[in-house]
C-alpha cells in the first residue's frame, strides 16, 4: 500500500483484483467505484525524454527545458497500468485507488460483479486502451466502431490522419 497526497494507492497482482476489490468493499466500507482508468507507460524512463521545469509559480510552456527530468523516474512494474479508484460514501468519507499492473496480451479479472458501474468503464478501457476483462459480460467496443483497427490511447497507436473532403469539392 502507497500513500500519497491524501490517496492511498493499494497495488494488487492482476489474478487477485476481485479478492482486493470484495475486501476493499465489504470490509473496508469503499462503496463506490467512481472510475477505471487504464494507463500506457511504453517508453516510461527511457533517455531522450525532455520535458518542462515546474517552479513554485508553475511552468512556462512557452519556455522549454530542455534539460530532461530533474529527478529520474523509477521503472514502472510493467507496461499498462489498470486503476480502480474507490469512494467510501459514509461519516467517514474516504478514497483509495486500487490498481493492477499486465503487460501486452495480458487480461484482468472483471469487477463487475462486485461493482456493477465497472461495465462502461471496462469498456472503455478496452475500446480506448485494448485491456481485456476477462469475464465481463458484455465486453466490446463502446465509443468506436466496431470495426476500427487499433486502440487509440495508446501510446503505439499511429498518429496521421485522413484527407479532410469539404463539401462542393470535385
């Protein structure tokens, strides 16, 4: 378990998501599944990424650094991380982010079961991401077409366009 600004982040292996997810639930009172977020760190660390420095009066996009991460970060466990955060809807209100980590072609558990909300937001991770649940009652695209090759978030994902056609043109 890691904390951090006020979350609590509890990193579970991917067979074991719906366990934390009954536990976190029934014993620990998080009611609420407010979001599934799925993450790409392909390339996470890798030399040559330069980005701007942040200052206590924030950054200048307009002024770049270019003298890469001030701090190195560590390597990430594997490639895509699934977050899960949690709401404990009570008189102690509370949230803690549960999240699983899976390399390319690796499933996740579906946690519908223990929160029905899961659907859509499963969905969206695999239409977007291409994370699969395994077991999820109705896992297919839900914001493009079904027959759309890739998954645009991520960070593999070709970046181009089509020809724009306006109207009245020959």
């Amino acid at each position: 378990m890691v904390a951090r600004h006020g979350e609590t982040t509890v990193v579970v292996e991917r067979a074991r998501i719906v366990d934390a997810g009954l536990h976190l639930r029934d014993a620990e009172g998080f009611d609420f599944l407010s979001d599934v977020t799925a993450v790409d760190y392909l390339g996470w660390g890798e030399a040559g990424v330069a980005g701007y420095i942040g200052t206590p009066n924030g950054r200048d996009i307009n002024d770049p650094a270019t003298q890469g991460y001030q701090v190195v970060p560590l390597q990430k466990p594997a490639r895509f991380a699934v977050n899960y955060h949690l709401l404990s809807i009570s008189e102690r209100p509370r949230r803690v982010r549960l999240q699983t980590w899976l390399e390319e072609g690796q499933a996740v558990q579906t946690v519908v079961p223990v929160w029905p909300t899961a659907d859509w937001h499963e969905r969206e991770a695999f239409d977007l991401m291409g994370i699969v649940f395994e077991e999820h009652p109705n896992l297919q695209r839900i914001l493009l077409d079904d027959d759309w090759e890739g998954h645009p978030l991520r960070k593999d994902y070709p970046i181009g366009g089509e020809p724009v056609r306006f109207s009245g043109e020959a």
